[in-house]
C-alpha cells in the first residue's frame, strides 16, 4: 500500500474538520427534537478518517472526539440514565474503531510489509509456522523479546515447542483451519525461561505453505485478572460469613422483639416494640437482598429449557389451593443462571401479594421472530401507576427487591419483563 500524499492529507484534514463540526450540528439539532438513536453513527466518519490518514495521532484526535460526543449528550440529554449508558458505550465504541483502524492503517503504511495483513515491522509479535511441519519461520523481534529465544534459535523450534499444550494447541489449529483467518485467540507461549506467557494471537491463511501470525502479550492482563477473580472470591466469602453473623443476629433480636410484645402491657410502649420489629424484618429482607443480588452475572449465561426452569421455581412454593397451568413450548433461552429465580419471585410475588390468587398460568406464544413467555394470576392486580414501580427497588410495602432482581437478571442477556395486568382482575 503506498503512504497517502501530503495533499491527499490536507484533503482529508478538511473532510475530517467539516465532518465533525457536521456530527456537532446534526446531535444539537437531533437532541432537540428528542432523537437519540441515529446522529452517534456520523461521529464514526470523521474517527474512522482520522485513524487512516493519520494513524499515530488518531488515538487522541478519537479520544477527543469521544468526549465531545458525551459532552453534548451530557450536557443536552435529558436526565436519563440509560441514555448516559449509552452515550458511555458509543464513547468506547469509537475509541475502540479509532485504536483497531490506526493499528491496521500503521501496518499497511509501513515498507516491508507481508502479504495477508501480517506486518513483520509491527509494534506487534509477529511470526509464521509452515502448515505441514509446524516449523517456525520469520519471527520479528518483538515475538522474540517476548517469548525469551533469539531469532536465530526460534528458526530451529516448531509451533509445539512455543505451545506445549497440546490440547490448547489442537484447538488454535482447528480454529485456522475452519475458519482461515482467527482474531485474538487467548494463547498461552512456553518461553525460554520456561515460564508461560499469554498473548492475544490472530492467524490467517492465505493458502500459502505458510500461516501468518501476531501475538500481542496480555500476560499483566491474565495475572490481573486472576488477582481480580480472587480477590472477588474472597470479598465473596467474607460477605457471606458477615451477612450469615447479621442474620442471626438479626434473629435473635426479632425472637427477643417477639417476648418483649408477650410481656409489654402498655399500649404506647407495645406501639414501639412493633415498629422497631418491623424495622428489623425490613433490614433482613435488604440483608438477604443483597445476597441475591451479588450473585447475579457471576456466571456466563447458558441456554435453558424454560419448561424445566419453571418446574425447578415450583417445587420449592407451596401453592395450597392454587391451580397452575404450564402450557409452554419446547424452547430454550440463553440466560443467567439465575432464571429459575425470575420465575420463583413471580410464583411467589403472585402467592404473597395476590390477595386473592387461585389461579396462575404461565405460557408462551411466538412473536414474529420472538418469543413471549406471559404469566398470569387472578389476585387484586397491579394499580396502572405501580406497573413500572413494581421492577424498582424501592418499591412500597418491600415488595419491589424479588421483581427488581428478576428485572436485572433477564437484562443480562437483553430480555426484558413488563407489567400488562388489569388492576382489580391479575396481574
């Protein structure tokens, strides 16, 4: 690829100065008329221009032109919380096309370059391996550095010598040889040292003897990580046994509030008694909130069979004489695994508050392209102002935390749950 003219470049400047003040005016004029969702893609022209034309400053040019996005949206948007989110995601996103573009734009610009994108005078690792042998070939000096050997010595290595897991190993040559070309695969290097070290790999084929290769070491990042997830399991543990002491704590108070109501004659006195074992109830109830809650995206979500989730939510209530009708497809929904939860706290929602429940049904029907699962009781129902109250936490009468965390735990795979009842006749 040959470097783009300095003419070429001062075009480009003006393109890129115009396409900004032009992403400044459309989200001024977008905001005011209430529309959110179309003017962050113009903020896209003028970073993916950037990142091409001038690679080693795109960064801060993107980074600039990030916080002028969520400056404006900030500063214009109404008061909303997931606007902000949003705002916050385009600000990552357009960083992340700014880095990911220059990366690419640097490697094409430079002389020497390799054919199929691999640029041996990257910043990057860089190296390839015959497909037939496995033999190492052409590694540059940062690949080197990183794996420990000498460039001459890694000549005389095969891939199994610097990926000595041979399961790991298989793996990444199944990937390339699926699919051609792989992006950051998590690969784990034996050194000379003898220590191993991660690194994000992209391999491509291109029907040559040869597979090109980057690797761009991640080793810090795997080792926070695991200090992370450790440090996670320990604050973990330690909630656990302080929030198990509080609760029996907890109990033993309410126990004590309970005699003292046995004991207590006067009136005003029993008045206090009852308010402070309330205000007790009501801190167990957040204490076993927060239990709930700390658990939700812990584990990656996973597809579940939702007639089997609602049987597991079931046998754990008991329904009196409560009639329940399942009438739900064989499908499968890729959930937290928390799922069997957003089902007990609608059961049990349904049982506490009802009021009057003597039947609950819970089906599904198909949506176009979607699925709807609609569960059904005849208790009292959901007054019309309540209907979006009742996801919140702090929801009248306590009855928002088992609706708010089923709320929060279909979020993490973008499902959604809305109250559509009639008041007076079920929710």
């Amino acid at each position: 690829m040959r470097p783009i003219s300095k003419e070429k470049k001062f075009i480009y400047d003006i393109f890129i100065v115009l396409s900004i003040l032009a992403s400044v005016g459309i989200t001024f004029i977008s905001i005011s008329r209430g529309i959110y969702d179309v003017f962050p893609y113009f903020y896209l022209i003028p970073v993916v221009l950037i990142a091409y034309t001038r690679p080693k400053i795109s960064i801060f040019v993107t980074v600039f032109i990030g916080w002028l996005y969520i400056g404006l949206v900030y500063s214009l948007g109404l008061p909303d919380t997931g606007i902000f989110a949003k705002a916050t995601i385009w600000f990552f996103i357009f960083v992340s096309i700014g880095v990911l573009i220059s990366t690419y734009s640097r490697e094409y610009q430079k002389e020497g370059d390799r054919s199929c994108g691999s640029f041996f005078n990257s910043q990057a690792g860089a190296f390839s391996y015959d497909r037939n042998n496995f033999q190492i070939q052409d590694p540059n000096t940062k690949f080197s550095q990183f794996i420990g050997f000498d460039s001459k010595v890694l000549l005389q290595k095969t891939l199994p010598d610097i990926i000595s897991d041979t399961a790991e190993r298989e793996l990444f040559l199944l990937k390339v040889k699926d699919t051609k070309r792989v992006g950051d695969i998590e690969v784990q290097f034996t050194c000379a040292d003898g220590n191993n070290r991660w690194a994000l790999v992209s391999a491509t084929d291109c029907a040559e003897p040869a597979i090109y290769c980057t690797a761009v070491d991640i080793t810090d990042q795997k080792q926070a990580q695991d200090a992370l997830r450790l440090a996670n399991r320990k604050l973990n543990l330690l909630n656990n046994v302080t929030r198990h002491d509080i609760l029996n704590q907890l109990t033993a108070l309410i126990g004590y509030l309970e005699l003292s109501k046995e004991e207590i004659k006067d009136p005003r006195l029993l008045t206090y008694v009852t308010k402070e074992e309330l205000a007790a109830n009501a801190i167990r109830n957040q204490i076993l909130f927060t239990r709930d809650y700390q658990t939700i995206g812990i584990h990656s979500p996973q597809w579940q069979n939702v007639a089997e989730t609602v049987s597991l939510a079931m046998a754990t209530l008991d329904f009196h004489h409560i009639r329940i009708t399942v009438n739900l497809a064989p499908v499968e929904l890729f959930a937290d695994p928390l799922l069997e939860k957003v089902f007990y706290n609608l059961l049990e929602n349904s049982i506490r508050h009802g009021e009057r429940v003597t039947e609950i049904e819970i089906r599904s029907e198909s949506v176009g392209d979607g699925f709807t699962i609609i569960y059904t009781d005849n208790g009292a129902g959901v007054p019309a102002d309540a209907k979006e109250r009742i996801f919140r936490r702090e929801y009248f009468k306590h009855t928002g935390f088992g609706l708010f965390l089923t709320r929060e735990i279909l979020s993490i795979t973008n499902l959604t749950i809305t109250e559509t009842g009639t008041f007076g006749k079920g929710a």
